[in-house]
C-alpha cells in the first residue's frame, strides 16, 4: 500500500500581509496554493499511490468562494478518473457549520462530517485493505483530547491509519485538539497523518507520527520547501516514508556581508549576486523564490545609507527578476549588527530595559494595546477584521519596532563617540 498524506491546504489564502513593493505578485501568491495541490495530484497519479489523505485546513475558512470549491471538485475527479480514493477531514480553518450547505465530491471522496471519530474502510486496487480513523472540526475551537475517542488497532485490515488536525498538550491555550504522543503510540495504528502545523516533522518513527507541513508557506515565517509524504507499507510494516516537494513558491533566508566602503549601488550588486544562486536551482526546481536579505556588519555603513534602508529605499532599487513564469523577489531587508551588544555595553541598566520592552512586545495584551489605534481603525475593522489575529503581521510589526530601536540607539551612540 502507498499513500500520500498532505494538510493545511489552505485554499482561498488572502495573502493580505504582502509588502507593497510585491502587490504585483499578488495573483502569483493566491495562486501558489492551488497550484501546489495540481502538484500534488500529478504526483499522486505519477506514483500510482493508492490513497491520499488529507488531514485538514483544506481551504483557509469555512466559507470558500465558488473558485475553490470548483477547484478542488475538479482535482478530485482527475484522481477518481485514475482510480485514487481520497480520504480527507476539516480542520479548525474550515471547519463545518451544521448550517451551510455541503460541497458534493466525486464518489472517490471519503469525508469526514462530524466530531465523533469515525472510520472508513477501503479495499484498495491490489485487493488489500486499509482502515482509516479520524473526525471533522464543526467548530473553531476543539480544547478536549480526543485521541480517548479513537479505538485500539481492532486489525481487521491490513493497515489502520489515524487522521488528526491537532497540537501536542502543552497546558494552556490547548484550542486545537490536545493530544500526548505516547497516546497515539498506544493506539498501535500504522501511521497517525496529522495536520495543523506548518512545518513538516516527524514526531514518532515506530509507529510514524507526522506532520505533513502545508503545501505552501503563505508568508516569511513559513520558509523553506514545503510539501507532503508519500508512505509505502509491505507485509505489515512501513518500508519508506518520503517528504515530496511541492511548493510553487519558496520563502527563503539569505545573508549578505557589507564592507566599510559600501555604496548603495555595492549593496545592490551583492544583493543581486547572491540572487544569482536561486536563478541556477529555478532551473531544476520550477519554483520561485522571495526573499529575505539580512545585512550582515550593517554598522559599517554610514548611518544615512542605514537609515535610507530602514526606509525601504533599498527595496525600490531591487527589480523582480523574472524567468518566464517564474520569479526571484526581496520581501525585506534587515540591518544585522554587533551593535546591540556595543550600544548597551556601557550601561547593564540600557540593556535590561532593551530586553524588557522588545519581550513584552511578544505577549498579547502588550501588543494589542500598542496596536490598538491601528486594529480599532474603521477601515482596518470593517476590511481587515482578522489583522490582530495575523501572526506574520505581528512578527513584522515587532522586529520592524526592534530594528527602529537600534537604529535610534545606534545612531545616538555615534554622535556620542563622535562628541567624545
């Protein structure tokens, strides 16, 4: 038996937190996730997998535009079409309210509907069979275990696979499904397919508990590759369980060191060097990249260039680079230095306070009231109602506030010298 597990879809993905100077890649962004999935299901029916699985956050809300919905139908049909059933939950994004009507899927579309724990056997085309537990969310918040829900391997197929959309129990604010590792280890199934983080990762290996990862990261904080598995089971056991690359679209980190006779003009030319890089992997990866540039020993630059870049001025000098359909973007520039620890060397006090602020800043009622003139703003309210719920804004928000402190101290600290 060969499966591939996916999650956190996320169809209908907003993207609403893109920078300015990107809004012409916007289309490229809401796009990225439906074309991941096209991925996926050209995959699927290249290994001739025999069933994909989806552990929920199918589309990114419980309301889905009619584009989504015709979308994932269509998929659905290219793999009933090559004979691959699909098994699939709803997650704590798209959760299913009693009152909305239903999407009918192909009849190889095996939906969970509730919140009780369910299963769903199938014989599979080489005659072997394969027992699936799981549930649906039906509302957005689900604080109790429910891994006490799913029986022991009753083994009355070949192979029994758990789906889940859950986090591990860490004690508070356990809104999404909480569960104990050695839990699902107990329930002695073949694999447990999870779902609800975005990062790929493997929990357990005997049995193996995973989390796909989405399919695409939707923002700087979900860089790298994203993708699926595709697992294999002979004679009883898993014999392999591979991570499949499926992003269309990559976030991706890169380090650029300056020199103390740095010009803008040098600066751009090592930027767009380093890009050079990504051109060369484009051509065997078909994907695109946007970037961050950290620039490494910024204090050697003159405090006008550092403020100039502060002010996104840089970005401006930066062209997307484009290859066909294809794309190398910079999301964002950071100023990284020494001069944190030179700034506050002096003064402990400084320092402590420093530490003190930017780590408040991270804690929900602090944030929130910093922010609050801006999530209280009409507009903001009536357009953007999820923004203070947005955690790449926020992470923006912050390390934005953390360099403009350093800038400020950086820049006091030099007059200082100088006066001195």
């Amino acid at each position: 038996m060969k499966i591939m597990h996916l999650a956190d879809l996320h169809l209908d993905s907003p993207f609403i937190g893109v920078s300015k100077h990107l809004r012409s890649l916007h289309h490229n962004l809401v796009n990225a996730p439906y074309n991941s999935f096209r991925r996926a299901v050209d995959k699927a029916i290249e290994e001739e997998i025999d069933a994909l699985v989806i552990a929920g956050d199918i589309y990114d809300a419980n309301h889905q535009t009619i584009y989504a919905q015709t979308f994932l139908v269509r998929e659905f049909e290219r793999l009933n079409e090559a004979e691959i059933p699909v098994v699939m939950i709803h997650g704590n994004h798209d959760y299913l309210n009693e009152d909305k009507y239903q999407v009918v899927y192909p009849e190889n579309v095996h939906e969970f509907t509730t919140q009780d724990v369910e299963f769903v056997d199938l014989t599979l085309k080489n005659q072997q069979t394969a027992r699936f537990y799981g549930f649906s969310y039906t509302q957005q918040w689900i604080q109790e275990n429910k891994i006490h829900a799913y029986p022991v391997n009753p083994k009355v197929t070949d192979y029994t696979i758990g789906l889940l959309h859950g986090d591990i129990k860490r004690g508070q604010d356990d809104n999404y499904a909480p569960f104990v590792i050695q839990e699902l280890v107990d329930k002695n199934y073949d694999y447990w397919t999870l779902g609800h983080i975005h990062q790929d990762q493997i929990l357990h290996e005997h049995p193996t508990i995973a989390y796909s990862g989405t399919i695409q990261g939707r923002h700087h904080n979900e860089r790298g590759d994203k993708g699926g598995y595709i697992a294999e089971f002979k004679d009883g056991r898993m014999i392999s369980h591979e991570f499949v690359s499926l992003a269309e679209i990559v976030w991706h980190e890169m380090d650029v060191f300056c020199q103390a006779d740095f010009q803008a003009s040098d600066i751009v030319k090592a930027i767009q060097d380093a890009m050079a890089n990504f051109r060369q992997d484009q051509q065997v990866s078909e994907r695109s990249y946007i970037l961050t540039v950290h620039l490494r020993d910024s204090d050697l630059l003159s405090p006008t260039l550092q403020e100039q870049i502060e002010n996104n001025e840089l970005l401006q000098a930066l062209e997307t680079q484009f290859t066909e359909s294809l794309f190398i973007a910079v999301r964002k520039v950071i100023l990284e230095s020494d001069i944190e620890g030179i700034q506050f060397e002096y003064d402990p006090k400084l320092n402590e306070s420093f530490k003190q602020i930017t780590g408040q800043m991270h804690e929900e009622e602090h944030y929130n009231e910093i922010m609050g003139e801006v999530f209280n703003h009409p507009i903001v309210r009536k357009w953007l109602p999820d923004l203070r719920e947005d955690e790449a804004i926020k992470d923006e928000t912050i390390e934005s506030a953390k360099q403009a402190l350093n800038q400020q101290f950086n820049l006091a600290f030099e007059v200082s010298a100088d006066e001195d």
